[in-house]
C-alpha cells in the first residue's frame, strides 16, 4: 500500500507547496510522474494478485486495479487544480490591494495658508478697568435694654416713702431681704448722681399781689 500513499504525497506538495517556473519546476513534475509510474505498475500487480488470490475471474481481477489507481489520479489532479486557483485569487487579491492604496501627495507641493486673528490685526484689546471693591458698611451693634427688676421698684418706692428709714426697715416694706435692698439702693443712688439723670422742675413762687 505504499505505492498509493507516495503518489499522493506527491501530488499534495505539488498543489500545496508553489514553485517557480523554470528548470526546477520542471524537475519536480518529472519526478512526480516517476513516481506515479512506479506507483501504479506496482499497485496494478499487487491488486491483480489479491483479487485472483481471493477468487476474483481473470476478467475482474485486471480490471478491478484501474478502478482503484483511476480514482488515484482524478484526486490527484483534483487537488492540483484546487491549488492553482487558490494561489491565483490570492495574488489577484494583493494586486487589487496594492492599486486601491493612493500615493501619499509630496508635502512641499502644498503650502498651508497663514490664518491671521484679530489679535494679529489689531493687537490686543484693551482690558476694562475693574472697578474698586466696596469698603464693608460696619454696623453699630444696638443698645440692649435690661428691664429693671420688680424688686427693684419695690424698693425705690418704699425709700421714696421713707426717705430716712434704715435698710431694714426699707427691706421689709418691700418685702425683700437686706442684702437685695442694700444693692438696689446703691443702684439708685449711683443713677440719681450720674449728670444723665433727670433735674426736678423748680417749682415758680408766685408772690401775693
């Protein structure tokens, strides 16, 4: 079975593998068909053997061998065609690619244009004056006004009342301790000695006529 499998070989390199035409070219398609020669006068008497050996009539066993190495050369051929046309649309396909590419235009050919701005023109322009930041406006906190206490005008009516009358005494008509009269009291008397406090209305003396 060896006879078979070399012819195939060969033909499968010859279809896969391309060579330049030429002397070498040449050379291996003779080799190929030395080979296939030898290939098939071997396996056309191998097969005729077999066949008379298992009982094959003379007619059948030398025609049963062309069968087989017949269908041997319609795939060899087979193949070297299908290579063939593979290589020739890849290298239509590289050519076709190689034309679609458009030839880089020369730089020097084209000379870009100055674009001119404004500012290019007629200078700069100007920067508008920012105007001063305004000073800060300082409010004048207002006066808090402490109530006065109601202990307190209790006891500045009682010393208004008893003008003489000594602190305890003054302390318990207003209902109050000694201590909480003794503090009031100096508040008033501080307030009636300061120049804001008010100044009684002097009272005309009308002489009789």
């Amino acid at each position: 079975a060896w006879s078979p499998v070399a012819l195939l070989l060969a033909v499968e390199l010859i279809s896969r593998i391309p060579a330049r035409r030429g002397a070498l070219s040449a050379f291996r398609l003779g080799a190929t068909a030395v080979i296939a020669g030898i290939a098939a006068w071997v396996s056309y008497w191998h097969m005729v053997g077999v066949a008379i050996r298992y009982g094959e009539a003379d007619s059948s066993a030398y025609l049963l061998p062309f069968s087989v190495d017949g269908l041997i050369v319609v795939a060899s051929i087979s193949l070297v065609e299908i290579g063939g046309r593979i290589r020739t649309l890849t290298e239509t396909a590289i050519e076709a690619e190689a034309v679609s590419e458009p030839a880089p235009a020369p730089a020097d050919l084209v000379e870009p244009k100055p674009v001119y701005t404004n500012e290019d023109i007629w200078g700069p322009e100007p920067s508008a004056a920012e105007p001063a930041p305004a000073s800060p406006v300082k409010k004048t906190p207002a006066k808090r006004v402490t109530p006065r206490p109601v202990s307190a005008e209790k006891v500045a009516k009682a010393a208004a009342k008893m003008p003489d009358a000594p602190v305890s005494e003054i302390a318990a008509k207003a209902g109050v301790s000694v201590s909480t009269a003794r503090r009031h009291l100096a508040a008033l008397r501080v307030t009636d000695a300061s120049p804001s406090a008010p100044v009684p209305a002097e009272t005309p003396t009308l002489a009789a006529a």
